[in-house]
C-alpha cells in the first residue's frame, strides 16, 4: 500500500486480518454509507473523498476475502449500527 507518511507498519497475518475486518465492517456502516454517497459540489472535497474511498478498498483487497470468511459475514457485521 502506498501511503505518503514517512512511516511504515509491518503487520503480520492475523494483524492484516483483524485490520482487514475493522474496515470492512466500518464499510458497513451507516456513516461510511452516507459519506460514500454524498455529492458535495466541491470538486476539490469529492476528489479528497475518492481517494480515501478508494484506500479503504484497496486496503480491503490486500488480503482477499476468501468464501470461508464471506460465509461469516452476517455474523463479523451482527450488531453493526454505527
């Protein structure tokens, strides 16, 4: 992952995972959603935007969700509300 700080974080498996789940349940909620969809009029804002949507997404993909975890999905976003 690219990132412009001049620091770097090794992460080993079960790290990149527990993180990995942490974003894709933050994706789940309702302010993600709603910051998602939002069109500002700002391009500069939106462009910001984009870029820190697209980082979530890239991140996520990292380590791919395999069938195993997606089977688990209903219960790693039980009680997502935020």
């Amino acid at each position: 992952m690219k990132t412009s700080t001049k620091f770097t974080i090794h992460l080993n498996d079960e790290e990149m995972y527990f993180l990995r789940d942490l974003v894709r349940i933050g994706m789940k909620s309702k302010y993600y959603q709603e910051y998602s969809n939002e069109e500002s009029g700002d391009i500069e804002y939106d462009d910001i935007k984009m870029e820190q949507i697209l980082a979530a997404r890239k991140f996520v993909q990292l380590i791919p969700v395999s069938d195993m975890d997606a089977l688990f999905d209903k219960k790693l976003f039980e009680g997502v509300t935020v």
